[in-house]
C-alpha cells in the first residue's frame, strides 16, 4: 500500500504541474502572439521573406506537444479523432486519454482502499477508464441521429431548391444556411470542399466517411448517378425522402414492440440492487459478509460480471436493426 500511496502522490502532482502548465500557456495564449507577428511582418512586407509557409492541415491531438507526437506516432488516433469529430466534441484525444488514466487510477485506487481486492479493483479500474470513450460513443451516437433525422426535411429542401431552377449546389447552400448541427454543418464543410476546387462526386463520397448514417449513402449515390447518367434529381430525392420517413415509421412500431422486453431488462437489472439495500437495512451483519469475507469478495466479483454480461446479452436481444 506504500508504494501505491507513493504512486498516487507522485500521479496527482504530475497531473497538477501539467494542468498549472496548460492553464499558464492558455493565458500567455503564444498563439495569438504568433499570428499577431506573422500578420505585422506581412504588413511591413520584410522579416518574412526566408519563412517557409506550410498550408497543410495539420493533427491536433492534444495541447501538451509530447502527447501529441506520441499520439500521432499511433494509427487508431485517426479512428478516435474521427470519432471526436462525429460526436462534435471540441475537445482533443489527448484530454480524453489523460482523464482515462486518471479515472483508471481512481477506480483502482477505491477498490484497493473499499474492498481490499486486486480483481475488483482491476475491474473498476477498466469501467472507470472506459467511462469517458463510452461518454464519447453515446455522444456520438445521439448526434448521428440528430443527423437522421434532418435527412429527409433537407433532401426535400434541395428537391424543392431543383424545381425552382436553383443549382445542385445552391440546394446544398440552403441547406447548410437552414439547418443546424449536425446536418447544416457538414452539409457546409462539404459545400466548402466543393467552393475549394474539389470536385462535387468527391465532396459527397466524403460525407459518408464523415458522417455513419446508412441513409445518407442513398442520397450520395443517387446524386452521383445522376451527373453520370441524367434524370430527375429532384423527382429521386423525393422518393428517398419518402423512403426514409417510412423506415421512421417501421422503426417507431418495431420500438414499441420491444418496449416490454426493455422494461424486463430494466426490472432484471434493478432487483439486485434493490435486494441488497434492503438487506443492508433489515440485516446489516448478512450483507456484510460479501464485503469482508474472501468468499464473498470472489462472489460478488463474478455476480457483477455476470451481471454486465446479461445487460449486453438483453441489449442484443432487444435491440432490432431495420
């Protein structure tokens, strides 16, 4: 326990002199500083004739430049990064890894203080440390269905945009203008990649790899078809629309199908703790005995792992794709 009390101090401080760090560099803001230099030199067109300019974007993984090399050396970075972006946090990977590890430790740190229990310990150290990339995935999650959403109302805006003898990326314009996020503001990122000199066929097969919306391929690859071959755009992004709305529809039914056998995953999921706390007030010295007794422990470490194994299992069960 020393040496885990010694390795708690030695984390905390490190912890605190890398967040003092960025706080002080966030308020000294050298970037501001840079760019005030760089846009003075241009101004008196001198000092920055032997400056190299590089216009390629560069991968911001975290403010603290070890951290971002080390994540940058890694290619799942590119996956987390995309991830971040899908779910519109502003926030870099670094941040989020940083605030894994630190939970990881804490989690660790309460089983080995409450339970006295490496295994229980190791296990709350994992659900601990995952808890900010599962905040990321249920984040990213509600965003993308924000998106789904929005999809039909802004293929049927640009339809109507097409009827009215506007351009395929006038459609795009209103679109991007009307809606908000998440739906306007990739629509105006791709309308941005197309004002920049990429060609429309590209912009759009980009979205897709922005955006994980199944729905949104139809849209692309209609449009692109379309410019290929001809026909009436409009009169096909109508009928997606249309199509799209009853799937809605067909999903909304399928939900409350399966609304009892979510309530039983529910009723399931609470009885075990429920039973618990009644007993740690009808009968204190009973329950007690899963915390202080080794047998108990043990007991008590695979019931919960069985416990999260059946709320994946009922999650699967319950849940039916369209």
């Amino acid at each position: 326990m020393v040496i885990l009390t010694g390795l708690a101090i030695f984390i905390v401080i490190l912890l605190f002199i890398e967040g003092s760090f960025l706080v002080f560099r966030r308020m000294r803001n050298p970037e501001k500083k840079r760019v005030q230099m760089r846009l003075k030199a241009l101004s008196s067109a001198t000092g920055y004739e032997n400056q190299s300019i590089d216009i390629v974007r560069k991968s911001f993984l975290s403010e603290v430049p070890w951290l971002n090399r080390v994540l940058l050396s890694f290619r799942w970075t590119d996956r987390m990064h995309l991830l971040l972006d899908q779910a519109g946090i502003q926030r870099p990977l670094g941040f989020f890894i940083l605030l894994s590890l630190l939970l990881a430790f804490g989690g660790f740190l309460i089983g080995s203080r409450v339970f006295h229990n490496h295994l229980i310990s190791i296990l709350l150290a994992v659900i601990f440390g995952i808890s900010p990339f599962l905040y990321i995935l249920s984040k990213k999650n509600r965003r993308m269905q924000k998106f789904e959403r929005q999809l039909p109302d802004a293929m049927d805006l640009i339809a109507r945009a097409l009827k009215a003898g506007h351009a395929f990326s006038s459609g795009l314009k209103m679109v991007a203008d009307e809606f908000d996020d998440p739906l306007g503001t990739e629509f105006s990122k791709t309308l941005n990649e197309i004002n920049f000199g990429i060609s429309v066929p590209e912009a759009l097969k980009n979205l897709p790899n922005r955006v994980d919306c199944r729905e949104l391929n139809f849209f692309v690859i209609s449009v692109i078809l379309q410019r290929e071959t001809g026909g009436n755009l409009a009169e096909i992004l109508e009928n997606i629309a249309h199509l799209i709305r009853e799937r809605f529809k067909l999903q909304g039914y399928i939900r409350v199908l399966a609304s009892e056998g979510k309530l039983s995953a529910i009723v399931l999921i609470v009885i075990p703790f429920f039973v618990a706390f009644a007993l740690s007030i009808i009968n204190p010295e009973y329950i007690r005995t899963l915390i202080t007794e080794p047998i108990g422990k043990i007991m008590l470490f695979f019931a919960l792992l069985m416990m999260i194994i059946g709320i994946f299992t009922m999650r699967r069960m319950i849940k039916i794709e369209v």
